[in-house]
C-alpha cells in the first residue's frame, strides 16, 4: 500500500466516522476537492483503489505500415481516404502514417498528347509563319485558333501517393493523358497583331474552316465591321497545327 492510498483509507475512516470536513482537513492536511472526490468514488464502486486505465490502442501500428507500404507499392493510384477506408482508420491517422512511411501525396499532372512527328512538323511550320510575316512588318495581322473542347476522362488530381522522387514512378501512372473524343464542339478564337480581339465564336457541327475562306466573314462580321472600315481579306494556309491567319491590307 502506498503513502497515497494509506492517506484516502484514513480520509474515508474519518467521512465514515461522520466528521466535518473541516476536520478532516485540518487533520489530514489535504484539500475539499480531494474529499469530495474520495467520496464520490467510493459512493460508484465501493472501494478506494487506484484505477489504471487501459492503454489506448495503437492504430500506427508497424503491422498497418507495413500493410500500407505494400498496397502503395502495388497500386501508386490509390488515394489516401481509400486507404484509410480500407484500414479502418481516420483520414488524420492515414495522413501520419504517410508521413512516417516518408510518402506524400501529389497531383497528377495533365499533358497533351503530342507525338515526336507532331513536335518536328509544328517547329517547321512555326518557321514559316514566322519567315511570312518578315516583309510586311505594319501589316496587321489577325490570328486565329481553333479550341475542339472534348469529353475526357474526369481525374482526380489528388488520389496520387508518390515517394519523394518523382523519377521512380513510370510516367504513365504519373500524368493523365487526354485525347480527342467524338462528343466535342469547335471554338474560333481571333485576335488581331495590333491587340484588338474578337468574342469566342462556335462554329457549328459538320463545319470546315480550312476549306472555306469567307468563314470568318460569317462566323465574326461585327468584328470585322467595327474594326476596319475596308478590309480586304487573304486566307493564309494553315503553317502550324490549329493556328491560322488572314491577313488584312
């Protein structure tokens, strides 16, 4: 029995004695709080030995890091709210075990798909263009690009678990290509060299813009209209993917 048990026993010896609790205190040299909890406490169970709580499980476990580290390794896609789903644990809990595992969550990262053909003949073209527009250095210029929007595959930019070296993961887990799709709708953006800009046009279903040259007399003739009083239009050939101009004299 140690010093503070022989000193609740006396306490308790003394309320069942029916003293005053200012003899008690004085007696005892203790304060009214601990009287009152000692009485309480023998009142709900009817003894006055220390209660030990039990230790609080251990949700890091090295048996949940050790699970974790295998399934990051297996699939580098799973999200920390799915794992922390699958362990039975909170989305804090997770986060630490990430933590302790020396892992961090990054975005996937959208690219374009361009092929190295593709690459090689836009750098020639864009010479063209550029080669072009060398004589005529006050000719203003209107520039125009066409947007195809497509539906593509929703990804979620955060559901990637990486190590701290982006060089170990392969670079198809790592980005999330997106490519045309049949469900699109065309945009024609135009500007002009000397700043001056045009609304987004749609242009509708089944229309070529490369094959017919007074299609941007019909998709923007407010722009054209307001913005030059006789304008007298030349459609130049395609030199870059998607990139377009007519030049105006």
């Amino acid at each position: 029995m140690d010093q503070k048990e022989s000193k609740r026993r006396s306490l308790l010896q003394m309320l069942q004695s029916d003293k005053t609790i200012s003899d008690i205190r004085k007696s005892l040299n203790c304060s009214r709080t601990a009287i009152f909890r000692v009485r309480k406490f023998f009142h709900e169970t009817g003894d006055i030995k220390r209660r030990f709580n039990k230790p609080k499980p251990v949700k890091r476990s090295s048996q949940l890091l050790r699970s974790v580290k295998r399934k990051v390794k297996r699939n580098q896609l799973r999200s920390i709210c799915q794992l922390a789903r699958e362990a039975n644990v909170t989305n804090s809990t997770m986060q630490k075990v990430m933590k302790d595992l020396n892992l961090k969550s990054r975005a996937v990262v959208t690219k374009h798909l361009i092929t190295n053909k593709q690459k090689k003949s836009r750098k020639e073209r864009c010479k063209k263009l550029l080669n072009w527009r060398k004589p005529y250095p006050r000719r203003v210029t209107i520039f125009s690009d066409e947007k195809l929007f497509t539906v593509d595959k929703v990804t979620n930019r955060r559901t990637l678990v990486l190590p701290k070296k982006l060089k170990e993961v392969p670079e198809n887990i790592r980005y999330s290509f997106s490519s045309k799709k049949p469900a699109s709708v065309m945009v024609l953006g135009v500007i002009a060299s000397n700043g001056k800009r045009c609304p987004p046009a749609f242009v509708k279903k089944g229309k070529k813009i490369d094959s017919d040259e007074n299609t941007y007399q019909e998709l923007i003739p407010v722009y054209m209209a307001k913005n030059f009083e006789t304008p007298i239009f030349r459609h130049k050939q395609p030199v870059a993917k998607a990139v377009h101009t007519v030049a105006v004299i």
